[in-house]
C-alpha cells in the first residue's frame, strides 16, 4: 500500500503542474487573427445567409461582387448572389401572382384595392431582385465561359421556409388575410423560394443542400451551374413579360443572358457530352421559346 499512499500525496502537485503548464501555452499561443476586408465582408455574408438576413447578404457582397480586378472571394459571392436574387425572384413572383388571382376572384372592393396594391408592390420587388441575378449573371459570364466547378459557400439558413405557403393558397381563391400575416406570408415565401433554389442549385431538393453545405461549402460543376443559372434567368425574364410588368427591353435583356448560358453548357457539352444534361439543355430552350411568345 506504501507506493500508493506515496502517489497520492504528490498527485496534487502534479495536477497543478500540469494545469500550469497548460495555462503557460495557451497564454503563449497567438491570437486567432480575424478576417479583414473583402474576406471580412464575406464571413459576414454567410453569417447573415444562415441567419436569413437577406438584405445584409446583398450589402456585404456588393462591394466583392463589383471589385475590379476581381479578389479572391468575387466569384464566390456572385455564386451567393445568383441564388439570393433566384430565390426573391421566386417568391417574389409567387407573392405577386397570388394576389393577383385573389383581387380578381374576391367581390370585396376594399380586399381588391389592397390586393392590388400587394401585387404591384411584390412585382416591384421582383423585378429589383432579377435585374440584380441579370448584373450578377453577367459579371460571372464576363469571360465568356465559367469554371469547370464553381463553389457555393455558405452554411444552410438556420430557419427553414415552408414547403407551401399556406396563406397564400387562401388569397388565391379571394379569402382575405390580416396585415400580419401578409407580413408573415412574405417572410415565409423568400425562405422558401431561397430553399428550394438552394436544392436545385445542387441538383436535387432541400434535403440535399442541406447536406451539401453540412460543412460550409460544395462545389457545383460548370455545365450543371450553367443550366441551372439559364433556368432561373428564364424565371426572372418572365417577370416582365405581359402577364407581369410588360417590360419588353427588360425582357430581352435577361433573354440575352439566358443566351449566354445556353451557349456556356453547350460548350462543357460539346467537350463532355451527357444525355440527361443535353435533354434538360433543350427543355431550357424550349421553356425559352414557349415565354417568348408572351411578349
């Protein structure tokens, strides 16, 4: 019993010697160094991406999205961008075409001015929101090609967007809903529209993004990034044709850049030919002819 009664009367000391010593190389190692400029202003892009702060995200990115020459995070927050302006796009489109049907079925004068007024109102935005995946779009395709892969680097909005939103179906059919929640439906359908944009960008749906962006960023290839940017010009050409805002110099201006991304996958598949991304090619210009006729 003698050595360990003798263990045990040192052992104090040694635990403090070794508390010491760890206390002495964690005040000697160097401080983690933050971020500054423009890879400053990404860090907080993401951190308000997942915190679904939308209108931070385009701030933050504005200055690395237009930087000439381009930094090293330009490419990656024009990536960011084209799915912020697909998603408001989206939902914004949605808001707008539900308040559309709404002030045209309800027989209330007061529910129709104010659904009138929500329409114009989320056409607006809409269209804001597709004039900048337009800037965005055109900066990425400067070159006249993109990458082979891209990234997307971003962690998964924290708040998830509903799959349905469900107030709007009401206001469709000419039901009214309370000033809280139009606010609530808004808010619900850009986090959805962001969503389901984050699952198509990585060829699938939520659930894979989701598990994409587990650690921060994925990578997408270029010809997959190319049709899925020509998709959602398409989306927000057709904010402005004459079911919507009746813009046709607006219209022709995403169109082009639709061009630009149908003839950028045409040349990933002229060097790497795929059935399945030549078929979804040819819908992608079908679907462009089709919203053509719209004008």
């Amino acid at each position: 019993m003698r050595p360990a009664h003798g263990c045990s009367r040192f052992l104090p000391h040694v635990l403090m010697l070794g508390f010491l010593a760890s206390f002495l190389l964690a005040s000697c190692s160097p401080p983690v160094q933050k971020p500054t400029g423009p890879a400053a202003d990404y860090q907080n892009a993401k951190e308000m991406f997942q915190k679904g702060r939308w209108d931070r995200v385009t701030e933050f990115t504005d200055g690395l999205a237009s930087a000439s020459p381009p930094n090293t995070h330009t490419q990656r927050a024009l990536v960011l961008r084209v799915i912020l302006f697909s998603g408001e796009v989206n939902a914004y489109k949605e808001l707008a075409d539900a308040y559309d049907k709404g002030s045209t079925k309800t027989k209330n004068p007061r529910f129709q001015a104010e659904y009138s007024r929500l329409r114009h109102d989320n056409l607006e935005y809409a269209m804001h929101a597709a004039l900048g995946l337009g800037e965005a779009t055109h900066s990425l395709l400067a070159d006249g090609a993109l990458p082979k892969q891209l990234v997307l680097e971003a962690p998964y909005p924290t708040t998830e967007g509903p799959v349905e939103v469900k107030d709007l179906a009401r206001v469709a059919d000419g039901g009214w809903i309370e000033p809280d929640q139009q606010e609530s439906a808004a808010l619900d359908a850009v986090r959805k529209g962001i969503d389901d944009v984050l699952g198509k960008a990585v060829g699938g749906d939520r659930s894979k993004a989701r598990e994409a962006l587990a650690s921060g960023s994925t990578k997408i290839e270029g010809v997959d990034f190319a049709i899925f940017l020509g998709n959602q010009l398409l989306q927000a050409a057709s904010i402005f044709d004459k079911k919507h805002s009746r813009d046709s110099q607006r219209f022709k201006t995403l169109s082009d850049e639709v061009n630009e991304a149908v003839k950028t996958a045409q040349a990933f598949l002229k060097d790497n030919p795929d059935k399945d991304k030549q078929k979804a090619l040819k819908k992608l210009q079908d679907d462009i002819k089709a919203e053509q006729k719209n004008l």
